[in-house]
C-alpha cells in the first residue's frame, strides 16, 4: 500500500455568529476547492469590535486533506 | 496624514454561558472607558469547574484600541 | 496549615456540537474518577470533516485537581 | 449575579536579595495604585551582573486585578 | 536604595515608510504620556498590502518605562 | 451578506537591501498571482553573509488574501 | 539491557514561603505515591496576592520517574 | 452515540539504537497497561554522549488512548 | 539580477518504516507537481499506534521552493 | 563612537541550596574567563530528586557580556 | 565526502541608525575572529529610549558557521 | 562539593544517510575539541533537496559538556 500523504493550508473564516460558525465558513469555502478534507487545527481566535460589541469573529485555522498520490 | 498608533490591553471575561459570551463581557467592560475599540485577540481559555461541571468560562483576551494621537 | 499540592492531567473532549460541549464532555468523564477538579485549560482546538461539513470537535485540555495529601 | 471582568498588567520587578523578593516589589508597587490584585504570572527571570556577581534579579511578571464593572 | 519597578505596554506603532519609522512613531506617541520610557521590546512586524505594494507597516511592540514609586 | 473567508500562503522574500525591500519583493511576486492581497505578517529575519558582510536578506513571511467565494 | 522508559506528571505545589517551598512540597507529595523519582522541570511560576502582598506561591512543574517495566 | 474522551500521558522512551526505537520502546511499555492506545506525539529528542558518541537516545512523547466511559 | 522569491507549503508524510522515509515520501509526492523544491523543515513528529505498535509515523514538514518570478 | 556588539553563551548553573545559588554559581563559573559579563536571562528551572527530596536546582541561562571590537 | 558540521553563535548588534546596521555590526565583529561565517538569523529586534526618541536598536541574532573538522 | 557548571553550545550536524548520524557527526565534531560532552538536546530537523529527493538532513542540536572549575 502506497504511504498516504496529505496537505495543510491557513485559512481564515469568520462569522458574526461565533467560533463554530467561523470554523464552519471556512471548512465550507475550502470543500469547494479540495477533495478529501480530513481535519482543521484551530491557530488564533480574533474579531473586530464596533460600538463596544463583537462585530464578528475571525478564526484561523489549517484545514488538511489528502494529496491524490 | 499622521500614523496612527494602537494600543493593547490584556483583559480576562468571565461568563458562565460560554466563550463568546466571555469574549463579549469583556469587550462591553472595555468599551465603557476605552473609546475606538478596534479589535481582539483571544489568548488562553480557561474556566473553573464545580461538582464535574463547567462553573464559569475564562478567556483571556488582548482588546486593541487607536490612540488620539 | 499544610500546602495543597495540584495535579494536571491532559484529557481531549469531541463533540458533535461544539466546543464547550467538547470540553464538558471531558470535565464530566474525568468527575467520574477524579475528585476536588477544580479548573481546565484548554490547549488546542481541532476537529474532523467529513463531507464539507465539522462533523465533531476535538478539544485538548488540562484538567487540574486538588491531590489529598 | 453579572460576569466579573479582569485586567493584567505587565511589570518588573527588581531586587538585589533575589527572585521573591522582586515578585513582593512589583506586587506592593502596584499595590499602590490598583484595587483588587488577585494574582501573579511570572514571564521572565533576568538580571545584571557586576564584577562576577548578580547585582539585581530583574523578575518580568502580569499582575491581575478584578475590574469594577 | 529602594528597588526599580517598570511597566511595559503593548502598542502597535504604523507608517507608510518603515519598520523603524513605525517604531518610531509609537516611541514618541507614548512619550506624550508617559515619562521615563527606557526601552521598547518588537513583537509581531506585519503590514496592510494595497495594489500589491505595501500600504503601511504596523509593529506591535512593548514599551517599558519605570514607575516613580 | 456571506461570511468572508481569507487564505493565507508562505513566502519568503530576499533582498540585498533591506528587509523592507524584501517583503516588498514577496508581496509583489505574490500579487502577480493572487488578487485581494490583504495583508502580511513577518515570520522571521534571516539572512546569507558572504565575506564578512550581509549579502541579502531573508524574510519568511504569511500573505493573506481574500478568497471569492 | 532492557531500555528504560520514564514518566512525567504535571504538578502545581504551593507554599506561602517561596519558589524551592513550593518544588519541594510538590516533590515531597508526588514521592508518598510514586518510586523513582529523578528529576523536574518547572513550568510556571504563578501566585496569589492578598492585601498587596504575595499570599502563596504556585510552581507548576513536571516531575518524571523511572517506570518499572 | 456518548462523545469519545481521550487522555494523553507523557513518557520518554529511551534506545541506544535510535529515536524510532525509543518511541517504539515507550510505546510498547505503555501499552502494558494501557489499551485502546491511538496515537503518540514526539516532544522532544534529547540524549547522553559517552566518549564521543550518541550513549542512548531519549524521546519525550505523549501517548494518547480512548478512556473507557 | 531580480531578487528570488521562494513558497513554502505544508505536508504530512507518512511511513510504516521510519521518519526519514515519511520525509522522503512527502517529498517526493510534492516534487511530483513542484519544481525548484530546494529545503525541507520537520514541524512535527506523530504517529499511530496499533495493538502496541507504531503502525505509521506522521512527519509534519514545511517545503521550499523557488517561485518562477 | 563604534558601535557595541554583546554575545550570548548559555550555561548550566547548579546548587544544592536554590535557584539564586545556582544563578549566581554560573556567573561566577563565567567571569574567570569572560571580562565584561553585563546581565542574564534564565531559560529553564530544573533539578534531580533524590529520596523524595530536591537534591540539586539546575539552572539554565544565557549570559551576556560585551565583546571588545 | 565527510559531513559538513556548523556552529552557531548568539550576537546582539547595535545600531543608532537602524535594523539592518545592527545586523551587519554584529556580522562584521563576529567576522573578524571567525572564518566561514554562512548566515544568520533574528532572534529579537529590542531597542533603548532616550528623551522620547529610538537611542539605539539592539538586534539579538545567531550567526551559523562551518567548522572546519 | 563545589557546583558544577555546564555549557551549552549549538552545532548543526549533516548527513546524507539520515538525522542518527547527522546528529553523531555533530557529537563526534564537537568532540574533538571540548571534554566531558555530557548530552544533547535537537532543536530542527531540516534538510536540502534535490532533484524531488532528499540530498542531506541537517539536524540543529545543542551539546552540553561540563566546564572545569
């Protein structure tokens, strides 16, 4: 069985909603792109604030799939 | 055009609902003496535990504002 | 009065919800063993994808509690 | 009951008797001007040397304090 | 002789020409309001991109600066 | 109004000038590519010495641009 | 000879006198429960304050021992 | 379906041959008393020398395993 | 002469055999579709364990190579 | 006036009695062979354990001392 | 072919004119007593303040070089 | 007894067969100038490519001997 080998890459999604929300904007983004996304690792959590309230989240995070040897 | 300069400011909300609702606390309590709040960074989340259940959340954020130069 | 003396032990919590429910998750089935748990720390957030979609949340965490000495 | 907020901020602390005694420093000094200082995080141990011997112990350290909402 | 407190404060200093220039500009910004500063610490260099150059440079850095005790 | 997702890729930038030269190197061999450039954030200075003096230097650097969704 | 492998847990010892207090308590309670202890490495040092002075000290610390196979 | 936990213990295995086997060493001491073990995370990759040479090897890893809720 | 400019992108290699082979694998199936790979940096080192056994290595590594400018 | 250049070199400090001893035996260890020792940074706190008691602190730390041009 | 081998060496240059100046002081003092000087790299850029202006720029930097074996 | 000091220097090591003997290469280089090399601790693993293979492993290492007194 040939050696299975996957990629990483940085993505960044944010959400007005909260961190699962921006998680999940980005997996969906990325999914259009790539096959065989397999797991994320959260890398920072931000936001930005406007009126002295979150106005939304940015989460970056590396989403990995599997490379078609 | 002048260079703006920003500062940092490494707070800790609390909340007993959630991360995002501790991000927000702190946020809110910034925003009541700080004025053109931009940004966050969140740094750890911790919270305490009470008889095997989560009591309150902790997250310990850096909130960024422009300074009146 | 004698010193207290903690331990930490590191646990990984899923869920299919979200975060905070990963890491309850993992403070309840650690209850069932440990006594006087007294906070966490989370350590990173990851998950898997299945589909374009999270399908659960991984969160690793520190788990402290008083040791009876 | 609303969710307390915390602040931390970073200081150094220096002694000529050692690493204690530069953490108490920046505690009381601080202490003078801040209500409410609940704990200490220690960053960084440095120090300057003169004619071959530690001169003063210069401890890096976050100070927390409750906020009043 | 009684002991040496200092306080570091985070800023991000910005400028269209440099990461010395933004340096710079955030030493004199907080010179403005606090005496005594004696050294700065660079955290993170990073910048804005506009029409593929660089719009402005923004270093994050800590200013520190000894409390008249 | 969809959530934003943002990428972010590698890329290290040589001068013989200076650092600034070779982000800007970095950000425009990355423009001719990727529309939306954002933003950068320096990883680290490096740099080859050749008989005695800096012969270029080496900026590993993240770009960050906007994905259409 | 048979390879040997090593352990190491994670403890918080506290004590109201100092840094090497708070090791050796830590040492001292991890020994009633586990032979062959060699060595530890500090994490942290944290501590509480009351009344603008250090309450009690906090060393986090990692202790390994030799497991018998 | 209950959520899966895991725990992850932190172990150094040791070799005179190399560092696959002394993860291989510790993953196998572990597994004496561990079932359902999944995964190992290298650490850290240290050694003794002895008359010029590499005496042994020592590889700090964790060991994650499925907790039996 | 025009300054160089490399990308570096992230793999995951996996091996039965050891860690210079799960190198080895990655780099090879990177060089399938890159040209110029010129370095390798090893990220992390991870595995999975099988009744006792390391069943495959898992190296994280970071890939370079000169961008066609 | 020519600028100064400093060098860094990093030590292993070590005592029976505590972690300043163990600083301060490293400095002295130093300044028999190195002129202009001007400041440390400790990196890691260590030590061994013997019968359940703290036998020796190891200190690790750079030492900084001016280079005559 | 026998094995290239390289040391590095940890140098602080200073500048009062900037980064780069304090990069090439320290490489070419580290270059008068050493031979086959190959790269450096950044550790820390810090600086000292004096009258609300950068007095100078201190650049904490490694500098790699071949053995000659 | 007086305290013993150690120090610490760091070597990259290369190998065209793998990181053991990369590592050995920069044991038995360092050996032949310094007494008493006591241990060693990796800090990178990298490597230079050529032609889509692994031409050498560069392993960057830290060797601590102990210093006569």
């Amino acid at each position: 069985m040939p050696s299975r080998v996957y990629k990483k890459v940085e993505l960044v999604g944010t959400s007005t909603v909260g961190i699962e929300d921006a998680i999940q904007n980005a997996v969906e983004t990325a999914s259009k792109t790539l096959n065989n996304i397999d797991w994320f690792e959260v890398q920072e959590v931000r936001g930005h604030v406007q009126d002295g309230k979150v106005a939304h989240y940015q989460v970056v995070l590396k989403i990995g799939f599997r490379i078609e040897a």
